[in-house]
C-alpha cells in the first residue's frame, strides 16, 4: 500500500513540475516574441510594479506605465529585424533569466531578461539592452 501511495506522489510532483516549466517555457516563448515583433505593450504585460531598464549605457527604475513608453521609444527608433535566445537558466534563488541577440535597423544588442516566477506567470523585473 505505501508503494502505491508513494508512485502516486512522485507521479503527482512530475507532473507539476512538468506543468510548471511548460508555463515558464511558454512565457519566455511570449516576452521573446515580444521583443522580436517591438511590442512593449506586450512585454508590459510582463511588469509588476517597478522594472529596472538598461539601453546602452542608461540605466533607471520604472513604473509598469514609464518602462512600457521606454521600451516603446526603444523599439521605435531601432525597429528588430530579429531575436533569438542564447542561453536561459535558472538562478539559485529560483528567477529565470534568459539572454538573448536582438538585432535591430539601427544596430545589434545583447539582451537580458531577469525574471521572478508568480504562480504560472513570469514577472519581468529588469531588461538590458547592451549594444555590441
């Protein structure tokens, strides 16, 4: 009778544990196409609170509505062309963080994703832009 209990646990934590990196694949897969398309509305759907944004060497904490018309300047005078994650991770306190390439009509950036998981979702809390 124990074995059954315990297949039936460790069943029940795979399978959440399945269902959870699936929701979080799912939702880098949507910040990155956010990015890829320029679309800051859609990457601020990603924002609780205060987000810490880098572009080039500028550096500054904004509110949900601030970072959205930041990233939207951003997006407007260098229009992506393309954007393809390098490498994501997961830190040892449990955020996810992706780094990606973005290339843009005015120039190529190294780009970073920091990001806390909220039940399903991920909340962006910082972004970087760092020109190659």
């Amino acid at each position: 009778m124990k074995n059954k209990t315990l297949k039936a646990f460790a069943a029940t934590v795979a399978l959440w544990l399945l269902f959870t990196a699936n929701a979080t694949a799912q939702n880098f897969d949507n910040i990155a196409a956010a990015i890829r398309t320029g679309n800051a509305a859609v990457l601020a759907q990603s924002f609780q609170g205060n987000v810490e944004i880098t572009i080039k060497d500028a550096e500054s904490s904004y509110s949900k509505a601030q970072a959205e018309m930041v990233l939207k300047n951003f997006f407007a005078s260098h229009q992506p062309k393309s954007f393809a994650i390098a490498h994501q991770g997961t830190s040892p306190e449990g955020s996810k963080y992706f780094i990606g390439n973005l290339t843009t009509s005015s120039g190529n950036y190294r780009t970073y994703v920091y990001a806390k998981a909220n039940g399903n979702t991920l909340t962006i809390l910082e972004i970087r832009f760092e020109e190659q």
